[in-house]
C-alpha cells in the first residue's frame, strides 16, 4: 500500500473561534481542543513518515455565483457569509498550512473526489489507501471516505482526527463508515516519536 | 421543477425472504411490510403523474471480477454470494420490474451516480429535482443523495420508502440528509389516488 | 502491464450494409473488408491470449429522450432512427458478439468513459493497458484514447483494427493520437496462430 | 442559451517566444499574431458583453508526481521542464491575465472537464453554451470540446482563436469538431464595438 495523507477543510471559517460557521465544530470544548491537536501529531508523523499530504479546501466565489442553491447546507454558507474564496474564513487554520511541496485541492462541494482533481493526484502517484482526517465528519469526511471506497481506494477513517458540532452524528457517522473503512485511532496508524 | 423517481435496489438478494442478504432488511418485521407497501403506492403514483421512472440495480459479474475488495461492505457481498448478474437473487423483486420505457441503471458500487450513466439520462431529459427512495437508507440511498446534492439538483428523500437492517443507522442517515434533501413523507409529495 | 481490448461499436446500424448509419463505414470497399476481418482476428486472438475483452456498445431510448440535442452528430442519429436500445441496428455484427463472462458497457455518448462504468470495470480488475479498436475512428475511438490516456491508462490503438467512412479525417486521427498512444497493426500486438 | 468563455492555456510555456513548448504555436508566423489578436479582441467582447470568463491553465507539480508517464505528450512536457506549477512558465500570458471575479480552472490533463471544478462551474451558474478558444487546437481544445458536447452543452469554437504548431492538424480538428460544435468566426459571435 502507498499511503496519502487527505486533511480536510481545516480552514478558519470552519475551525477557528472566530470563524462563521458555528456548527462544523464545537469551538469551546474539551474535544474541540483534543481533535485540533490529535490531528497536528498526525500531520507531522505523516510527513515525517514521506506520505503525500494532500489539504481539501473548500471555498466559494465571493458573490457565491459557484454556489449549489439546492439544499440547507450550501444556503446556509451563504447566509453566513463563509468561505469566501481569498478571504480569511477560507485561509488554512494555523498549524494546517500547505507547505510548498503538497498538494492542495480545492472544492464547492462535499466530496473531495466529485469534478475536483484529487483523484488524478492520486492515481498519478500511485496512491493506493487514504488515510481520512478533518471535519465535518458526517458531510465532507463521510461523503469523501464513500466516494473513496466506490472508486477502489483502501481507506483508514482517523476517528481521533475528526470533528462535527453534532457529536451524535459524528457517532453514527463512524458506526456506518465502518463497514467501508477502517475507523481507527492516529496513534495507531502513525505513532508519535 | 422537472421530477424523476429514482428506486434504488429493489432487488431480490436484497429484499425477498429467500434473498442472501441479510443486513439490508428486516423482513419479517411489520416496518419492512410498510416499507413495500409505501414504496409499491409511490411507484404506482409517479407512473401514474408521468414522472421520469429510474431503477438502480446493483449486480457483479458471477466471478466478482468486478468488485472492489477494498471494504467489508463489498467483500461481505462475495462471501454470501450475492447480487450476480443475471441471477434470481439480482433481479427486480414482483412488483418493481421495471416497465418497457422506464430506465435502468445498473452500478457496482453504493453511488448511482458514480461512474454510471444516471446524470446523463437526467440532464438530457432535463430532470431538475429527484425523489428518492429504496434501500439500503444509509448505504446506497445516502450516497446517492450526497452525490445528487453536490453536483446541483434538488433531492425529496421519501422517508417512508427508504428501509435499511439496521435501525438507528437509518434514522441517523435520515437526519444527517435533511441538511441535502427535504426528507418528507411519500404521501406528501405522491398523493395516492 | 495487464491488458484489456476494447471493442467498440461492432453494432449492426453502424457496420451492416443494412445498418441505419452510413457515415461511419464505407461497407462496400475492400478497406472495409479487410477492417473487419483483422478486428475479427485480433478478438480471437485476444480471447485466446486471455485478455479482458469489454464490448462498448452505444444506444438509446426509443423516443430518444436520452439523447443530448446538442450537435450535429446527436441530431443525425435520431434522423436516421439509428441506435434504437433492443432494436437490430444497436445489437452486435455477427462475429462481434459478446460471450457470456466478457464485460459490456453502454453508452449514449462518443467517450466509453464518460459517465459509464467502464473505468470501475478496469480498476478492479488491476487493468493498466487499453488495446482499442472499433469505429468510427474520429468519433468514439479517438474521444475514448483521449479519455483513457488523461485518466493514466497506457493505450494501444490497433490501427488497422479501426475505421471511418471519412478516409481523410481517420488517418488525420490516427497522426494525432500517436501522441497519446501507441498507433500499431494489430498483428505486432496478437499475433494470430 | 446563457453563454461562457472558455479561454484555454494561454500561458507562457505554450504561447510566449520564450516559452518552453514549441509545438503548441509556431510564434514567428503572422498565423500566431493574427490568432493572438483575435483571441484578445474576443476576451475584450465577451467581457463587455457581460459573459462568465472561465481561464483554464495546465500545470504540474514542480517535480511532476502529478503527470501522468503513459504518453508522449505528457512526457514531453517533463523533458521540456514546462508548465512548473508556481512558473513564469505556467503564468498567464500577457493580455490575458484572469481579473478578479473571473474562473480559472487548472488541470493536469488535456480536458478541461475531466477530473476538474469545470462543469460544477457552469451547472452552478446555469451556462448552457460554450464559446471555446485556445491551443493547442487538435489536443486540449479539441478534448474539451469533445467532453463538453458529450455532456450535453452547445458548443461554439471559436476557429480564429484557436491555434496549433501542426496547422494540418489544426485543420482536420476543427473540420471533424464541425459535427460536435459551431465552429465560427469570433467576429460573428462577438462583434468588437
């Protein structure tokens, strides 16, 4: 197996105290702080293990012209005024900066694989399993891992390094994509030295 | 608005009694009985409104040449033998065969819409919204949904026409997906007449 | 390299002299002749060498509801009444029919990738190398090289093994794809025994 | 119809005569004026005519991991050195610099459709017609095409803005595109004023 490194949308409109959508992640709390530095240990143990790192970003139009108005979720981007392509909202959380070398995907949608190049950044590259970090579980993370799934990859869901403001979907989420990925612990997969 | 209705699955391994997979459907339960019977009346009123009809069958080749080994989902497949093309267990369950002029889009993965021609028969027929329903809730129907939503169409998740073995992890997908679709009630959307 | 052929449009509207379409062979020439008998014998041959063999077969519905009105080549087709799916004119040319465990995919477009299932069909099974051949040249073998060849497949095309009605524009084809494929006679490729 | 523009790779490798492609453009012919002028005076119509401008770029990993080892085109471009994401080479050629508000779409193979943002880009925004100019005529112009009248969109092509090293190429290209496309003089579709 040749293995990548998928974190996404740690972005500050998503993750950040001040950023505009408040249900993507529970700022204020225990697990909030928890998630934020599991998922730092496992991007440093990937690059330091030579895994291709790849950062989804997801950022609309300024305007939102690029926007789907067809469902609560993309309509609720807009009324917040989030994600603006270019705007601090959309810029990477720190601590989650591409360096120069990695690959950066961008999205309007969900999926990290639906009309975006990830899959040719992949396939290029030989990649044959993802392992999966960021929030929110059940939107971007799980529409990602499924899509993963459906076209071969051999997936690993970072439990630890994912977040959603509804722990109770979080939850289910990782109970269903069990049964198309390996949910399992960071420390299991990339141990910290 | 323009509506299809897509019926994912209803398939004899998937379905009936005698049909090898188990974790689908509890079909000895009232709910499953409910199920058929809102799902039959749904089918009968978009035939009977004109709506575009869609069937999704998921079937592999008898050897599984054509299965992803990739997760438990697919692999348990194989093990129990199911959903061959052209077998009884990959055929229309009674009462969902589809009809001489009606679609059929077959796939071997959870999505009807990756890597099938589905968004091809919608967009040239000029299908803006699609309603939903079948089977399993929070494998097929789910990803099917997430993928509608990303790529811009409206999506009505027929709840009472969506059944899945497992209890909570229908429910939980039921309210994850209201964020994409308006999940609502056939009877809402398809009075029976 | 593991190897698949892919024949495509073997269908009696487009190469019987019976067939609806005119423009993609000019049946009543020896190039023609000698077009179908060396296709004939690479099939053999490429059953014989046990090469994955996957049928591309393009259809649509009767009234055509699936068909894109976009362009010349679309509109034709339905003035013509060509291509009907069940009809005659969309089955295979005898000698090109598919056996029992060889892959078939469907489509309503010029690409065999587009929106088919084609590419999870060749991603399972560990495919990395298209031999391709069919008709027209110009048409759907050319958009499918192009395809294969931008998604990381290593491509053949089997020169001799394709055709046009329009001489001028397959030979300019052919120059063209020699620098996203191999362009090769088909006895350096399967040599008949 | 709401119609876009699709202003394919103008960049400096591929049309600067200092650029590292020479197949793409033979510079020093008055053809190459004459096809950068009109290209300009186009871009200047459609955005007095309050069209969506849609830049498409190609370009590689500095290290090109992102390239696709399967075709001469591709690995040319590595023994060129050319199209280095971040380059002068992969930058915008003079007069033809994305504004603001404007979509540039980056990929790594010769369509523009495959694996990119592009037609979530025109599905968001309700664009039903194409205009496409660019080079290199006969690989990523003729491919987006292609793709483009595949998936169901009207298309335009723009022949005095388009170009090509291999004027018979070019030739053949936009003589087979004739049934994909409209192939027509920018001045008839967008009058300068």
């Amino acid at each position: 197996m040749s293995d990548a490194l998928l974190a996404l949308h740690f972005q500050n409109d998503i993750c950040h105290p001040d950023g505009r959508i408040p249900f993507s992640l529970d700022r204020h709390t225990i697990d909030a702080t928890n998630f934020l530095d599991a998922s730092k240990r496992a991007l440093a143990a990937a690059r330091k293990a030579g895994w291709i790192i790849i950062h989804v970003h997801i950022a609309f139009a300024a305007d939102y012209s690029d926007l789907m108005r067809n469902c609560r979720l993309f309509l609720k981007t807009e009324t917040l005024g989030a994600l603006k392509r270019g705007s601090w909202g959309a810029a990477a959380l720190a601590g989650f900066e591409p360096r120069d070398h990695e690959i950066v995907v961008t999205t309007n949608g969900n999926s990290s694989f639906g009309r975006t190049q990830l899959e040719n950044e992949l396939r290029s590259r030989g990649i044959t399993r993802l392992n999966v970090m960021g929030l929110a579980t059940q939107f971007s993370v799980e529409h990602t891992v499924r899509d993963a799934a459906d076209i071969g990859f051999h997936v690993r869901l970072l439990a630890d390094c994912c977040a959603s403001g509804d722990v109770e979907a979080h939850r289910a989420s990782l109970r269903t994509l069990a049964m198309l990925a390996d949910v399992i612990s960071s420390d299991a997969v990339l141990p910290a030295r």
